[in-house]
C-alpha cells in the first residue's frame, strides 16, 4: 500500500499552477517516451509536480520535454525525482521532479508561462 499523506512542505517558493503535457524517459538508456501532465511548478531548483502513470523509484533521473503553447519547441530538462505518491486510483502517482539541467531560456519560457497563466 502507498501512503498518500504528505509530510511537511519544504518549499522554499511559491508554486505556479500550470496544466501542460510533457513526456519522460528513464535513466541513463532510455528505451521509449511516456507521458505525463506537469500540474505545477516553482522558480527554486525548478520543481515541477507531474501525474505519472507508474511507480518510479525516488532519485531516478528523468529527462522531460515539457510542450509550452508559447514556444514551437519542447523544453527540455533533466532532472531527479525527489518524492512520489500514490492516488486514489492505485496506478496513478504524484511525484516531485527537480530539474537539475535546463537551458536559462527554457527555464524563463516555463516561469514566464507559469505566471501568466
């Protein structure tokens, strides 16, 4: 069973709502993209919340391409899980990814986009 109660929240900024669509691949050799919806985001370390479709492991490394309406290109980023919880429905998840490499651009499309909206 996965226990769906948060800690406490450690964040430091303010988080942005944002409803965009994205996808991810797995670690060092990733085989095939999946997908996922970035529900929020915040300027410190850039944390994003994402409803995933299965359990990852804390400390995996993703790379994400998150479409933007504003922008003709994806974003793209790494990053690091740093927490996952389950749903109600028992094979969706809630996970915090730290993105650890983002072009400067791209992080400003995303907070740009994150606080217009």
């Amino acid at each position: 069973m996965i226990d769906n109660t948060k800690t406490e929240d450690k964040r430091k900024s303010r988080r942005f709502a944002i409803d965009l669509s994205a996808k991810y691949l797995l670690g060092e050799n990733p085989k095939e993209w999946k997908g996922c919806s970035i529900i929020n985001i915040s300027r410190e370390g850039l944390g994003i919340e994402v409803y995933l479709k299965e359990k990852i492991p804390v400390g995996t490394t993703l790379k994400m391409e998150i479409n933007v309406p504003t922008k003709e290109k994806p974003v793209k980023g790494i990053g690091i899980l740093m927490w996952i919880n389950g749903l109600k429905e028992e094979m969706d998840f809630i996970g915090g990814i730290k993105l650890t490499n983002i072009d400067s651009e791209d992080k400003w499309t995303l907070m740009d986009y994150a606080y217009d909206n």
